[in-house]
C-alpha cells in the first residue's frame, strides 16, 4: 500500500516527464506493477512462508527489516567510534559496501528484467518510457533499501549530534548512494567490456563469495579490532591512502560542516569532492552509461540462449581425469553414477558453488579469531609463539569438518532439482549406493584436498608429531560428515528445491554436533599422549568404516520425489 | 484383431484419488505385445496419473497392475528395466553434456560403461547430434534437449516405451524420423505407449485408441472402429466423446468479447 505513495510522490514530477518525452500514465503502471511484483518475491527471508505455499505478499518489507538490522550494527560501529574521521568513513564505508552488494544481486534478476523485452516492449511504450521507468525502479528500490540502512545512523547523528549533523548526515546518506549506483554500474560495465555474458555471471558469482568471506570476517573481527591495539593509534588525517575513498570526503563533509572552525585546509577540499562526486556521477549515469547500459544486460540475461557453447572435447563420459578418479574409488556401477553426477554436477552449478565456496575461507577466519583475537594485550608475535607451542594446530583440524558438512547440506539442492526424476524411473533397488557414491564424490572433491592443505600447513609449523593427530581428525571428521548425510542430507544429489531445509530438526542438528566435539576435547586433552593417539586414530577407522557401509545399505523408504 | 497372446500390460480396476478428488475411477484395459496405443484425453483427465502409475512414480493407488504377469506392487524394480518413459520436455541436468548425461542415465539402468558409450554415440549420431555429443545442453534448442531425452528412454532397449508428446520441439525430418521409428519398434514386438494432445499423429500412427476422459476409458479401439460411428477425423469423435462438440459456440464467444 505504501508503493502508491511512493508512485505519487515519484509522479509529481509529472511536467518534467513530459518534456522529455516519457508518457506519465505509462510510468504509473508499470512502476504499480513492478513494485507489486517485488513483494511478492521469494527471498532468503521468507522461506519459510514459501515453503508452506502461503502467498508473499510483502517482501520488501523484510528486506528492509534485515537491512535496518544491518543498519542498527553500523550505527553502534558509528558511535563507538570516537576519532572524528573514523566514526564516518568507516560508517559509511560499510553503508556502501552493503548497499552494493544488495543492488549487485538484483541488478542482474530483479531491476533487469529479460521478460519485459517479451512483455512491455512489444506493446506501444516508448523507448524513453521504458528507459525512465527502469531508471525509476531502480531508484526506488535502492532509496528503499537505503533508506532501511541508514534510518538507525540518521536518528543517532539527530539525537547524538543535533540538528545541523543530523541534517548534514542525510545528505551524506543521499551522495553515498548515488555513489553506490554509480560504481555498481560502472563495475558492471567495465566487466562486460572485458568478459562476455557468460563469464559475467560466474565474475558476479564469485564476487559475492568473496563478499560474504569479507563480511563474515568482518563480524568476527572487527568488534575486537576496535578495542585492539592496533585500531586506537590511527589518526585518519595522516592517511594518505584513504584520500581516494568516498567515504572519507564524507566524513570530511561532515566534519567540515559541524566543525567549521576547526577544520584543516584539505578537509576543505575532500568536503567539495563530496559534494560534486554525486552530481557528476549522476551525470556520468543518466548521459553516458545507461543507454548502452540495458541492452548490454539484456544480453547477459537472455545469454543462456546463445552464449558460449561449452565442450568437453570428445572426452564423452569415460575419459579424463574425473571418470579415473571414479573407476578407482567408486566402482560399482551406481556407485558410480552417483560420484560422478555429484562431481560434475557440483563443479557446474553456480548457485551450488556460491553457497558452497566461502566455506573454505571461514576456516581460517575461525581459526584466527580463535587463535588471535582473544588474547588481550598480547603483541602478534607472542601471540603466535604461544600457539606453535601449544595444540591449537587440533582445533584447526577439526574446523576442516566444517567445509564436509556445508557441502553435505548444499549438495541435494538446486533450482534444477526437477531433473531428478529420473532416480525415480530407473531400475535400481540400492538408493543408498548413489548415496555413497555422492558422499564419497563429496569428500574426494572438497574434503580431502582440504584437508591435506590444512595438513601440510600443520606439519610445517608443527612438525611430523601431528601426523597421527592428522589421520585421528580425519576419520573423526568424515563420521561427522556420515552422521549429517544420514541425518540432515534428504535426498538424491540435486534433487531437491533450494531452502527446503526441515527446521524442525534443530535438535538433532546440536546432538550430531555433539559427536565431534565431545571427540574433539577427548582428542585435545589425549594428545599429550603419541601413543593413545595412533590406538584411537585406528578405531576411528574402523568405526566409520562401518558407518559408511551401514550409510551404503539405505534404502527406498527414505526416498521421496520432490513436487 | 484377435489376440490369443498374453497381455502384456493388465491394468484391473485401477483407481486413484487426491484428497477428496477422484481421478482414476476404474480402468480396466488389457495390451497385448507389438501394440501402438494412442492414448489421448482432455487435460486433467488421468493420463499423466495412468502414465505415472505405470512407471511407477506414484505406488499409492487402489486396483491392480500386471506387467509380464507380474504386480507391479510386487516387483516394481525389475519392471521399471523393462520400461522406458519419455516425458514431455522434462527437465535434464543441462550443464552435463549428452554423453555425460546418458552414462549417468544407462548406469542407473545397470548397462555396462562402454555398451553405455557405444550405443549412445551411434543413437546421438542416428538422431542428427551426433557432433554434440561432448557439448554441454545448455546452449541446445528445444528439439535437441527432445532428442537427448528420447534417448534416454530407449538407450537400454526396453521392451515397453511410453512416450508423452515426445514430437514436441522435433522439426519435421525428425517427426519423420520418429514416427517411422515407432513403427519400426512395434514391428519389432516393442509395445509402444503414446500418449499426445496431436490428434492427426495419433491417428496415423497408433493401431489402437484409448480415449480417458474423467478418470475413465470412453473409448478404446482401432481408428477405424471408431470412426463407425459416423465421424470422420478423430478430432470429431474426441469432441463429441468429451462433450465438446460446441467449440465452434466458445470460439464465437471470444470474437464477441472483444468488440
């Protein structure tokens, strides 16, 4: 209901539209409907509302919520910090990058919409029509989720601060996301020019895994760093680096603004650039980039038609290096079929692998702020002669466990998940081989080579000693990943629609946890001892040696074909 | 036609309800070896749910299904090896390329890795595709996905077929080549199910008709026994048979919608 105000509001532009060409009345419906449309899209948010098959109906209000969430951590980044400078670039450093990363992801499905090539075009709207309404959306959507982020900080800076900040601190909250557009769009664009359509998509791909890693990092480590040390001692104004980034002339701005008798001369001139940044940015937008601007995304949209056209060259499905990796491990025939349809499968799904792939760098981000971050007062070298010392090198071991069991959890869903139909129709009575197949692709894939990594990197700091913790940590860990598969994992590889996890199964989540973390302080508190290590790492062995041929003998009445 | 064989599908009494809906109400139907049946019907009238059960999708249902006079309730396993189904452009995993996808398919059927290959690269040559062998189906049109799951339902040489619309896609060389394909495997003793909304095609190349409508057979013979009945393309006897003779009436209503 709120989406008519904001179209009215958008509307009393009206003259302006009109001089430039764009019907009004067209602009007003199409703006109705997309935005109608957005609140009825299914997000990470509301799952569970989808997964019931109730109808959504609001959206975008959760979204936004989340966002004011996100936003209400920033605001007590904000006022935490003291330094004048610091407090605003970080701030707003944080309000881009999030807000970035929220119009990346709908650029591609939700502002740019291939249907409306099919749907609104051939129908008699103008170009400049179109154009302005797609501009508008885009607008709009981003002011919402704008507006979501900073509500928190823009009351802080009226309360905290008075009046003239707070009133200084929406302007800067307007020029960071015009800023953001910006650079969302030229980043768009510079890519195309390098990359093709296809490659686009994996470039997006891969950076919203690299975002999450940096985001997750961030969370754990900030809240220390601001106490730490090392964050107390920067004086921002001797920074030279910081003099390109955006978030700095706004800090400047601000600073100049509320402070205006004791600013220095240079903050004079990043508050001007500040303040000009936006307007040419705009100009640079609207003039320069988004003409071609759409046709090149449509093109990215509609790629899957006629992009690249991908060849194994003439390897079939018996030559190359996965099919011998298969031969040896996974000889039976549905043993086989089900490793390599989980190996080729995984490799090639790009949802699978953006969920899937920032897994790998929590492990060090864990291991760090376990290892690092919690020691007070401790210089970073002591700190890391204390470790070597000790047998963190076991913890670091068993968050390797962490990379199984996320790929376990991932690895039965997909968009595509309708393909499965054929486990269904084929003549086959031992499920559970596919199943081992697929677990034995998993930890084959992802696991092992991990873990060797993790591996060598322990030998080398903490020498050979730890090989027989290494085997122990192993088998311990692929039993933790037997006991999620046969609990957790509903489902034939790639079977299953996405977000159709059964959340009623918290309780047996935290009883499997605790499997490897009772093993794991055992292991910690035996490792004193070579001797009881290499006995334990034996029957570890056989245990799960026995697990996975129990895991291997499943059968239909777990199965179930997904509607 | 007289048939002192045994049938090789029985299908007694076949019943099946959602919640309160009844959509099977008792099917009785025998088919004999060699047979092409056309099995046609309006939408939401149990073919898919018949086609479903058959191949056993849906095991939940009342009645009994005999196949080689065996209940498939009983042995469903080494049934599902004898069949092979061909949905209506149904989703295949598309970032696998044919090969991958058909060693993936004949391993689930239990076939060897390198009979797999063989045969797939002769059937993928056969059908025109065969230079797309190693490419991933991503980029293939409509018709090629066809052709691949086509494949895919024969590649293990099973003695019933049950094919859903499987011309949907095909351009005409390949409709050609599919219908002389489907007798060619009925010639063989191969029983052929086919099931389309294409009433011109059903005519031609099935030797017996099944026409279902709400749950049940309202007809069930050749083209010609039907035709006794005074109508001359089967298009007619579909619409006298399922009440629609009248669609002359809704065309004319939507014409006077619009002015």
């Amino acid at each position: 209901m709120f989406n008519r105000y904001i179209i009215n509001f958008v509307l009393l532009f009206k003259s302006i539209f009109e001089k430039f060409g764009v019907d009004p009345e067209q602009l007003r419906i199409i703006l109705t409907i997309k935005m109608k449309m957005d609140d009825r899209r299914p997000n990470v948010y509301n799952q569970q509302r989808q997964k019931k098959k109730k109808e959504v109906n609001n959206a975008s209000w959760l979204v936004m919520f989340f966002l004011g969430l996100t936003g209400l951590f920033f605001t007590f980044l904000l006022a935490s910090l003291k330094q004048p400078f610091l407090a605003h670039t970080v701030y707003f450093s944080a309000f881009m990058v999030m807000l970035a990363v929220t119009l990346i992801s709908d650029f591609t499905n939700v502002l740019i919409d291939v249907r409306d090539n099919y749907i609104i075009l051939p129908r008699p709207v103008s170009d400049r029509t179109f154009t302005i309404s797609r501009i508008l959306h885009i607008g709009i959507h981003t002011a919402k989720m704008a507006f979501a982020i900073s509500i928190s900080g823009v009351i802080y800076s009226f309360i905290g601060e008075g009046i003239f900040s707070g009133l200084v601190f929406i302007i800067e909250v307007l020029i960071a996301t015009t800023l953001s557009i910006f650079f969302v769009n030229i980043t768009y664009l510079i890519v195309l020019k390098i990359t093709s359509p296809q490659r686009f998509k994996d470039f997006i791909s891969y950076f919203q895994i690299f975002l999450s890693i940096i985001i997750f990092a961030a969370y754990y480590t900030l809240p220390r760093l601001i106490e730490s040390s090392i964050l107390k001692g920067i004086d921002l104004t001797q920074a030279r680096i910081l003099i390109v980034v955006p978030s700095y002339w706004l800090a400047a701005l601000h600073e100049l603004v509320v402070n205006i008798k004791t600013t220095q001369f240079t903050t004079y001139i990043y508050a001007v650039l500040a303040v000009l940044s936006p307007i040419i940015s705009l100009y640079l937008v609207v003039k320069v980039l988004a003409p071609g601007f759409n046709q090149k995304l449509s093109s990215i949209s509609a790629s899957g038609d006629d992009g690249v056209i991908v060849s194994s060259e003439g390897k079939g499905a018996s030559k190359g290096f996965v099919n011998s990796i298969a031969k040896k491990v996974a000889p039976h025939p549905l043993e086989n079929a089900g490793f390599k349809i989980t190996w080729l499968l995984s490799s090639r799904y790009r949802d699978f692998k953006v969920k899937v792939y920032p897994s790998f760098a929590y492990v060090p981000v864990y291991f760090v702020y376990f290892g690092f971050i919690n020691k007070r007062g401790v210089s970073l070298s002591e700190n890391w002669n204390n470790l070597l010392e000790g047998r963190m090198y076991i913890l670091l071991m068993y968050l390797t466990g962490f990379v199984l069991t996320t790929v376990l959890q991932h690895i039965s869903m997909t968009e595509k998940y309708k393909a499965s139909w054929v486990f269904f129709t084929t003549p086959h009575n031992e499920p559970g081989r596919i199943l081992a197949g697929m677990f034995k692709a998993v930890v084959v894939k992802y696991y092992l080579p991990y873990f060797i990594a993790i591996g060598a990197f322990s030998i080398f700091f903490w020498g050979p000693a730890v090989i027989n913790d290494l085997i122990l940590v192993f088998m311990v860990g692929t039993l933790y990943g037997l006991l999620v598969a046969l609990f957790q994992v509903k489902g034939f590889p790639f079977s299953q629609p996405p977000n159709n996890q059964k959340g009623g199964k918290m309780f047996i989540t935290f009883l499997i946890m605790a499997v490897p973390a009772a093993l794991g302080f055992l292991h910690y508190w035996a490792a004193q001892w070579e001797i009881a290590i290499w006995i334990a790492a034996a029957i570890m062995t056989i245990i799960t040696w026995v697990s996975f041929n129990y895991y291997r003998k499943e059968s239909w009445e777990s199965m179930e074909l997904a509607d | 036609m007289e048939n002192t064989q045994q049938p090789i599908i029985s299908i007694k009494n076949l019943r099946k309800n959602y919640g309160e809906k009844q959509v099977l109400k008792g099917i009785n139907l025998d088919i004999f070896p060699g047979q092409v049946i056309g099995y046609i019907g309006p939408n939401g009238a149990g073919k898919s749910t018949t086609v479903k059960i058959l191949i056993g999708l849906i095991s939940d249902f009342d009645g009994d299904v005999f196949m080689y006079d065996k209940n498939i309730k009983d042995d469903i396993i080494s049934i599902k090896s004898q069949i092979g189904y061909v949905p209506e452009t149904a989703e295949i995993y598309d970032v696998l390329t044919p090969l991958e996808y058909l060693d993936f398919i004949g391993k689930l059927y239990g076939m060897e890795e390198d009979d797999i290959a063989t045969r797939a690269t002769k059937l993928l040559t056969a059908f025109g595709i065969g230079a797309n062998a190693d490419q991933r189906m991503d980029t293939f049109s409509k018709g090629m996905r066809q052709k691949v799951l086509l494949i895919s339902g024969i590649i293990h040489n099973p003695k019933i077929i049950i094919l859903d619309e499987p011309l949907s896609g095909l351009d005409a060389n390949a409709v050609i080549m599919v219908k002389e394909l489907i007798s060619l495997m009925a010639k063989e003793g191969k029983t052929i199910f086919y099931c389309s909304h294409m009433m011109d095609v059903v005519e031609k190349v099935s030797d017996r008709i099944l026409l279902i409508n709400n749950g049940e057979i309202v007809a069930d013979g050749s083209f010609e026994e039907l035709k006794a009945g005074g109508d001359q393309t089967l298009e007619k006897i579909f619409a006298k048979l399922t009440g629609k003779e009248e669609g002359n009436r809704d065309a004319a209503d939507v014409l006077s919608a619009l002015s």
